[in-house]
C-alpha cells in the first residue's frame, strides 16, 4: 500500500477514536472506504446501526439522503457526509409540493415512499420502505391503493406482487434505469453458465429477464448461500468489489459497464479523513421535519 495512504488510514483511526465516532458505507462506495468503514451495507442496515449506535460522530460515507434519514434518527448525534455534493437524482426527482398535489388526486391512497427520497417527503408519507421490505410493507398495510414514490422501476416490481393498487411516480434511478434488455442479454450470452441478479431498481423488461432479483443485502446472501459458481451483477459496480471479497471462490462479472453512480464515488479517503478531523460536512434536518419524517421512518424499523 502507497506510504501516503496508510498514513490517511492510520489518522483516519486515531481521529475515530479521539472523536467516538462510527464509519458507515454503502455498499456502493469505493474499495478503499468500504474497507476503512466498521460497517458496510445497506441505508437500512445502516440507519438502523447509526441509531443504535453509542458514537458521538457518524460519518456516513453514501449520498446525501442516506445522511439526513440517519439525523432523522440519531439527532442528537453528529451526522457528517464526507462530500456535500454527494446527491441522488432519483430523490431530486420529487418535491414535497408535487407530492401534495398527487395526494389530493388520490385521497384514499397510503403514500408508501422509498428511503431514497429528500426528508421533506418522508415527512408527508406515511411509511418508507427500502428495496429489502417494500413488497412485505406494501402487503402487510391495511389499505387497497398505494401511492409508491418516488422510483416507479421498484413501484412496478412492488406491483406485481400485490393485489392492491399501485399508483406510481415518474422517478428512477439514473444508473440502474440505463441498463437495457440489450445489456443483459449481451451479458448472458459472454456468461452462458453464469445466473443473472439484477435489482428492482432496474427496468422491469431487465427485472423480467434476469433469474433473481434482490435489493444489494438480498444479493449479499444469496452470494453467499447459492451454489452457483458464477453470478453477472445488475446493481452498482461497488457490490462487485465486497461480493468478490466475501466470496473468493465465485466469480462475479458487472452485467453492464454503465453500472457506476458518480455520486457514490465521490467519497474518499482524504475526504474522511478531512471530515473526522472538522466534523463537516455536518448534515442536520429542521426539527419541525425531523419530528414529522421520524414516523415513517421508524414505522419501517418496526415493521421488518
Ligand atoms: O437501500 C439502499 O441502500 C439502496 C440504495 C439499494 C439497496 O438495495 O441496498
């Protein structure tokens, strides 16, 4: 390893300890940070964690909605995002105003609202959900019309296993809505022997196409329990990097190279490091939507 970055990672210890701080990536995050992290996984896994948690700091190294559900949380502790720019377009695709109007289209709708969403909307939802538990939440609400926002790939999914009514929003995750039937087909056939997973995110034409579809913690296990030699991955790049680590023996390919989300990759380690050592970038919600976008959240926590 260069001289210079152990010397970051080394800091990078000595600060955590100095401050009780906790490090947290997404799964998606770069090899390096994952492997400086105390936890890897999910915005579920993590959220849960972070409250849990007895740090006084938690660095949340993902993207900015990810950091704002955690101060949602855990507001009495010190949530830093080691890059400020690290945004979601999927969640810049709803405003709370758009939601409101929707809501009075359809007043008998629960509003079911993915994790990946500004806190300003999960305060005007009823419950949230991540890719791991929406279809048991959506099957387990006392209601006959759901209105899913705001990634409408992951709200056809959900629709397909319910009898209620779905009612979808006009959003998507930029990366997993570019990988096409073309790409997955192009990846089996390079792969013959290799089964196809692929996350709801992902088109549904994709979703029907592959052989398994799981949120990233789904694909960790199945990783893991399957006796299959040989997996192509329809999620972001970064779960290749901890699937091939935690699974040596198997052979994992990227189903497409378009599989990259800038923003996850923003973070590094001099960013960490920096972040430990100013505690900022500091993320903090306004109480009057931390109070009302705590319910929805912690609905979903008790829910699974
Ligand atoms: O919920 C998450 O963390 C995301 C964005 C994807 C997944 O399936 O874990």
């Amino acid at each position: 390893m260069e001289e210079n970055k152990q010397a970051i990672i080394e800091r990078i210890q000595e600060l955590k300890i100095l401050r009780n701080a906790v490090i947290l990536a997404h799964n998606y995050q770069i090899d390096e940070v994952q492997d400086v992290a105390d936890f890897v996984g999910d915005s579920f896994e993590l959220s849960r964690i972070a409250a849990q948690s007895g740090a006084d700091v938690i660095v949340f190294c993902g993207v900015h909605f990810m950091a704002e559900g955690v101060a949602i949380l855990a507001p009495d502790r010190i949530v830093l995002l080691p890059e400020i720019k690290a945004g979601c377009p999927l969640a810049d695709m709803i405003t709370v105003e758009a939601l409101r109007e929707k809501k009075k289209q359809h007043p008998d709708a629960m509003v079911v609202t993915y994790i990946n969403s500004p806190a300003a909307v999960k305060a005007e939802s009823d419950i949230c959900v991540t890719s791991s538990n929406a279809v048991r939440i959506v099957n387990s609400l006392e209601t006959d019309e759901v209105l899913f926002v705001p990634d409408m790939n992951l709200g056809s999914f959900v629709a397909g296993q319910t009898d209620k009514r779905v009612i979808l929003w006009d959003g998507y995750c930029v990366t997993h809505h570019r990988v096409t039937l073309a790409d997955a087909a192009a990846a089996r056939k390079s792969h013959p022997d290799a089964v196809i997973m692929v996350h709801p995110e992902c088109r549904p034409d994709v979703v029907k196409a592959a052989d398994y579809v799981f949120s990233t913690g789904g694909m960790i296990k199945f990783a893991r329990e399957t006796d299959h030699q040989k997996i192509i991955v329809g999620t972001e790049m970064g779960l290749v990097y901890r699937l091939q680590k935690e699974n040596p023996e198997k052979q994992f390919y990227l189903l497409s190279q378009g599989l990259i989300c800038p923003n996850m990759k923003y973070t590094n380690l001099e960013k960490v490091s920096k972040a430990l050592e100013t505690l900022q970038p500091r993320i903090t919600v306004p109480q009057t939507i931390r109070d009302l976008a705590r319910r929805p959240l912690e609905r979903m926590l008790a829910a699974v």
